[in-house]
C-alpha cells in the first residue's frame, strides 16, 4: 500500500479514460487533461479503452489494468487520473494492484476546489465536500489499524481506529454543516439589507474557463483572480455598477460549472448558489472559440435546473470573438429582447452592446405610477426631478402636484420610504 505522507507536490499522472461507446470524445479528454493541469499533476501519459459496462472490482478490467500496470512501472507514475467517479471498492482494489494513489474524477475536482477556495466560506464548503467524499473511502491506508483495542488499560468499547475515524469525520460534518447555516443566514439577512433599498442583481454564470471572471473585471474595473484555468474563482464577488439610462444594478461573478460536477459539490455551495437563483437576470458565459460550446452550455442548464434558476431570464453572452475573428453583434428573440451577445472581453469589444442589453432588461423591472403630493412636499418633488424619473406633471387646482413616474426597484424602494403609499397609484 502507498504511503500517503510521501505524496508529491507534482506527481507524475497518467490519465486513463474507459469510454462506453465507439465515439471519441476528444473534448472530454481534453477536459480531464485540464482538470490534470489544474490541480498541479505532470501529466505523463494518457490511455483511453473501450468498455460496454464497467467492471464491478476495478472498473477498468483484468486487460487494461495490467496495461495501466505497466505504465505505471515504465514511466514511473505516482498519480493514475480515471476520468469517471469509481466506488471505493473499486478505488481500493486499483490502488492494491497497481501500488500508487488513483483519484477518480470527484476527488480531482475536489482537490482543486481545495486549492482555489480563499474565502472562510468557501473553504467551509469545500472541507464539508471532502469529508463527504472521503467519508465512504476510509478502509484505504487503514487496514493495519483494524483491529480491537485490548490489553491492559487499553479494554474498552472495542472500537476500531476505522470507526472511530469514521465518528470524528461525521462530528465534523456535523460543526461545518452549523457553520455553514450561520454563513447562510448571514448572506440573507445581506440580501434582506439589499432588498430594503432593491438594486437588481445580474449574475455571470457558465461553464469552468469561459471567461466570467475577465468579463467581470471589464464591466467593474476589478481585479478578480482570472487565470486560463479550470475553477480559477471560487468564491462569488459582488460589484456595483452604474448602467447607463437605467441606474444602478449589483454584478455577482459565481464559481464555474463542469460536466458531472459532483453532487456533493452543488449542495456545498447551495448557499453561494443561492446568489444565482435571486437574481434578476443572467449572463450565460460561453467560450465562443471551443469546439464543444453547444455541450458546454447543456451542462450550465443542467446545472440551473438542479438549483432551480432555469426559468431567470438569460442573456448568452459569446466571449472570446478575438480568437475567432467574428464581429461584434447583438441577437434578438421574437419579442424583440436581446437574446445573446458576442463580445471580447480581452479586447473589451462590444462590452457596451451588453451593457445595454442588460439596461434593457432590468428596464423591464421599472415601476410606472402616479404620484400625488401637496404644496408642500416640493423638497421630494425636486428630488424626484433630479433623479430624472418624472415623465409628466399636472397642476391641482389646490397647488399640489401629480406627477407621472417610471422608477427603478432602488428608486421606487427610496421612494415609498419618503411618501404615504396611499398616495401611489401604479399605471
């Protein structure tokens, strides 16, 4: 069995990928080489194989795993990457034949999750996904401690070390699992604050490495950690930003979605999710330049399904025309509403088409009423001028005004503060 503790910082990986039919998925391939690169391995090698079902003790048969086997003795391996989720079972028996570590698909996005994570919520989540995940694996390295405690002043509840691994890992879930619902809580009442004074919310989301994070820094003149890596932002950054003929509106940048992203993943970061699904509007960030966007951007709606943000409305936004050499240009449905946008967000080529896109849509959020007021509420009357939302105004014969208003939600939220509501009458 490997030694845990010698584990390399760069371990030289070989990458093996069982597809279930005779179709090459290069871009799958090419993903876990990614994901590879992303959490640090030396990626040696790569063997792909052809298997209608997996086999139930090593998932990969007798034939590849002494081809695996090989390699891993010829090209001094220390990492073998399966591009699959294996059960421990299966994960054990690999390790046992082939005398390294093997980290099946979760367990490297979960390493590289670790890695990223910077905020103390974030890496709350991440260490909660961990236990989850390693939770089932413990029998791994272990098995010279399984065995009852005795002898004397050592008898006792007859616990093996597994059990009582397996007891502390479920004590912790336990403390990060109140930890998170006080951070949870946390983040509502910040969104019950926002809502007092309601600034619509836009958020970036879209699969791992389409560009949200540089998009992001280009619409808010931010400094967001953005790398040409899987999973380079973990954490979700909020800015405020001023739309032209529309006002204010929050800018969140979200983690990345993947192919199969591990559920115990989605349920960590439901809290940081939850950004997601109260927002008012989304931005669909596609890696225009990738050969498999149309995969990629089923997988994002797959995963805005599962946390109930499918029926938002989207704005897809095609980044990355500089590597195609296609122009700007906007894209309208039949009701006349921008359905996507092509734009660069390196080059900042046709950034203000989105931004007036989004403009137009958080328009729709507007708020037309009839306001009533007195001849003495002029301070309110002027200030209302100065936020330029009056679009008429009629004289009462008893000096008091009516004025006709289209409102955004902050400005309507400033102004029930300021009037009698009965005095509002919505057109």
């Amino acid at each position: 069995m490997f030694d845990l503790a010698e584990a390399k910082a760069q371990p030289n990986a070989l990458i093996v990928y069982q597809r279930d039919s005779s179709q090459d998925d290069e871009d799958i391939l090419e993903e876990i080489q990614l994901l590879a690169d992303s959490a640090g391995a030396v990626v040696v090698n790569t063997l792909t194989a052809f298997r209608r079902s997996p086999d139930p003790s090593t998932y990969i048969g007798k034939g590849k795993l002494e081809e695996v086997k090989e390699r891993v003795e010829a090209e001094e391996i220390d990492l073998v990457i399966l591009n699959h989720s294996v059960s421990p079972i299966q994960e054990r028996n690999l390790e046992r034949a082939l005398k390294v570590r093997v980290l099946d698909r979760t367990g490297l996005i979960l390493d590289i999750f670790a890695q990223r994570a910077s905020s103390h919520e974030g890496k709350l989540q991440v260490e909660l996904a961990q236990l989850q995940h390693i939770s089932t694996r413990l029998v791994r390295g272990w098995t010279h401690l399984e065995r009852q405690k005795g002898g004397i002043g050592l008898r006792g509840p007859g616990e093996t070390q597994l059990e009582t691994d397996r007891r502390l890992i479920g004590h912790r879930i336990k403390a990060l699992n109140k930890r998170l619902e006080t951070v949870s809580a946390q983040r509502q009442l910040r969104r019950k604050s926002r809502a007092k004074v309601p600034v619509p919310t836009v958020s970036l989301v879209g699969y791992t490495n389409a560009g949200k994070s540089s998009l992001f820094n280009r619409i808010t003149d931010s400094r967001v950690y953005a790398q040409d890596q899987l999973f380079a932002t973990l954490d979700t950054t909020m800015r405020r930003v001023e739309l032209d003929e529309f006002g204010a509106a929050i800018l969140s940048d979200t983690v990345g979605f993947i192919r199969d992203l591990p559920h115990s993943l989605v349920e960590a970061f439901h809290s940081t999710l939850e950004e997601v699904t109260n927002a008012h509007l989304l931005l669909h960030v596609v890696d225009v330049a990738s050969h498999y966007r149309e995969d990629c951007i089923t997988e994002v709606n797959k995963v805005l399904s599962e946390i109930e943000a499918s029926d938002i409305p989207t704005i897809v936004v095609f980044n990355k025309i500089d590597l195609t050499g296609a122009p700007a240009k906007v894209k309208r449905n039949d009701k006349g509403l921008v359905d996507s946008v092509w734009l660069s967000a390196h080059s900042g080529e046709g950034v203000d088409l989105l931004l007036q896109a989004i403009a137009e849509y958080l328009s729709l959020l507007h708020t037309r009423c009839r306001l009533k007021l007195n001849a003495g509420q002029g301070k309110l009357r002027a200030n209302l001028y100065q936020k330029s939302v009056v679009k008429a105004e009629n004289i009462r014969e008893d000096g008091g005004f009516e004025l006709e208003l289209e409102l955004s939600p902050a400005d309507f939220g400033w102004l029930k503060k300021h009037c009698n509501t009965e005095d509002i009458e919505h057109l």
